[in-house]
C-alpha cells in the first residue's frame, strides 16, 4: 500500500506544483509522483484535472524523437499549471519494461520491429503498466471525480473499475515527426489509442 512519503514545493519553467512522493516503504529510491497546484481538492463538487503518466527517460530527458513522451509530459503539465489539477508520474519505464529492455526493443526496432513486436520478441509483455498505484494516490489526495488528459483507453477503464468517476477525455493532440510515425501508427493501430 502506497504511502505519502515527502512533499515539497517545485518551483518549475511552468509554475509552481507540489512534489509529493508515495511508495509503501520510506527507503524507496523509485517513489512515484505527483505534481499538483493545489493543496487540496473538492472530493465531491468538481472533477479534478489529471493526467497518469509513466516514465520515459529517453523522450523526457533525452528529447527523443522515437516517441511522443516528453510532448505529452509537457503538454498536460502546461493544460495543469494553467486550470489546475494533479500530473501523477508512475515510474514504469518503457511500458513496465524498463529501461535496459527498453534499450534492447531500440536495437530490434532499427533492424525492422515495431514498438509492440520488439517486446514480445524479447519474450516481453507489449505492455507491462500497472496503473493501480495511480488510483492509489487518486485515494490518498481524496479525487473521487476526474477530467483526465490522455489518449489512452486503457487508463479511463482502470479509473471506471476503481470507481472513479471520470466526468471527461481531455485529448492529448501531439504533432507525429517523421521519426515516430511508425510508433505513433502502433498506438493508434494496435494499442487503440485514440490519434
């Protein structure tokens, strides 16, 4: 279970969010996080804006142009800092891969693979997230209704299962370069999200 671990104030090129921390033992080294621009939120009168993102160390701190992860990330803190809400940030690398798979999927996907294939070809889950502790800390802050940013079907089940009630799709219109096109057709293709 998932506890509120530390939280402080973060000054960012956005604005300004508090930076909470949340895993189940305190000498966690890989917390997931939250950003929000509220100390606290109305738990019944007003859907609260969110967005459920996991990891990407390469598109988010090497701007890669494989994916559309640092875009998305910057996008829906810029919609949050702008009309509030919470950005939680799940530490599941390479959709729950991570990073050193993540790396090896790279290598089949320039000799040919797609984002989906390259996973089960390293005998690999296509998608290995769990987005469970993301309602946990929807549960900690006391959201009970949402307007969630995304693309990404998945995510609003996950919510409506939990019993959340998810009041609205905030869409994520991210531009394709050339060098995500095939990504960007596998999630739209075989992952059904929404482009």
């Amino acid at each position: 279970m998932l506890k509120l671990q530390a939280e402080a104030l973060l000054p960012t090129q956005m604005g300004n969010f508090i930076l909470s921390a949340y895993s189940s033992k305190t000498d966690d080294w890989m917390p997931h996080l939250s950003l929000r621009t509220s100390e606290s939120f109305s738990i019944v009168e007003n859907p609260v804006n969110i967005r459920i993102h996991s990891e990407c160390i390469t598109g988010e701190v090497f701007h890669s142009k494989k994916c559309d992860c640092g875009s998305q990330l910057d996008g829906a803190l810029s919609y949050i800092h702008t009309h509030g809400g919470v950005l939680i940030y799940l530490r599941q690398e390479g959709r729950g891969i991570g990073i050193i798979n993540k790396i090896k999927a790279y290598k089949l996907q320039s000799e040919g693979e797609d984002t989906h294939s390259a996973n089960l070809k390293l005998g690999l889950p296509a998608d290995n997230r769990d987005f469970s502790p993301a309602v946990e800390i929807l549960n900690i802050l006391g959201i009970k209704k949402v307007n969630i940013l995304t693309n990404n079907p998945q995510k609003i089940a996950i919510l409506k299962n939990s019993g959340i009630i998810v009041n609205e799709r905030i869409p994520l219109s991210i531009t394709s370069l050339p060098e995500n096109e095939e990504y960007m057709r596998v999630k739209k293709e075989i992952f059904g999200h929404w482009l």
